[in-house]
C-alpha cells in the first residue's frame, strides 16, 4: 500500500520535472484542443507520436492543472 506522503511526494516532482522538460516545436493540435474548467484533457496516441510534448505546451497555457504519469515505479 502507498502511503499518501509517497503519492504527495510523486505528484510534486513529476510536475516539476515535467516543468522542466523542453516546449519543443509548437503542435499544429495544440489550436484545436479547447480548455474547459473542471474538465480532464486524455492524450493517446502511438509511442512517440508527440504526446509528452503536447501536454508540456498545453501546461503554458494553464494556470493550475494536475500531472500523474503512471509509469512512475514509485507508485
């Protein structure tokens, strides 16, 4: 069982080092996707197809937003 201090832990630094990454080439998608309060945004799509640098752009143009990357073996 993951203790909530773990995940708490998890959260912050996978944000600050998806903060950290590079913005890369602007998307041509990134016009279309529409940010709705309240609402999650799901990304999929192949492996490296652009998604991770997708989300680092969208991060730009939010204020407060929530990153979890399931990947992470700490969790």
């Amino acid at each position: 069982m993951i203790l909530k201090e773990t995940l708490l832990e998890v959260v912050k630094t996978q944000k600050e080092n998806l903060l950290k990454t590079a913005y890369g080439t602007p998307r041509e998608s990134l016009k279309r996707i529409k940010l709705v309060s309240g609402f999650a945004i799901i990304i999929s799509g192949i492996r490296r197809a652009g998604k991770s640098t997708l989300l680092r752009q969208l991060t730009n143009k939010m204020k407060n937003f929530h990153y979890f990357n399931f990947e992470d073996l700490r969790v």
